[in-house]
C-alpha cells in the first residue's frame, strides 16, 4: 500500500466517523476500488448504497 492510498483511507476513515453511531454499525461494506487517479469506497446503509471517491489529485471526497 502506498502513501496516497494509506492517505485515502484515512481521509474516507474520517469523514465515516461522522455519521452516527448507529449507522457506522450498519454499514455493510463491499470492495475497496482503486485506480491511478481515485480511491472508492462502497458501502450500504438502510438497503441504500454509497460511494465515496477520495481523488488523488485534489484531496476531495465525492460522495455519489
């Protein structure tokens, strides 16, 4: 694993502690996915998927 992905991770972490309790707890989590440019993870809460893309380039996440 290199910076950029351990720094994704951390990023994605952070802004997943800021649901409620309850719903981290909820969550079910599928496959991290990963490219040159993005990182992603995919989760679903209450039957409700998300996607989260931390980009690389400009240090956001993209909730989708």
């Amino acid at each position: 694993m290199n910076k950029l992905e351990k720094k994704a991770i951390r990023k994605l972490k952070k802004e997943f502690e800021k649901l409620p309790q309850e719903k981290q707890e909820q969550a079910a989590f599928y496959v991290d996915k990963q490219d040159d440019n993005n990182y992603m993870w995919d989760f679903e809460i209450d039957d409700k998927r998300y996607k989260w893309t931390y980009i690389y380039e400009t240090g956001i996440i993209v909730k989708h």
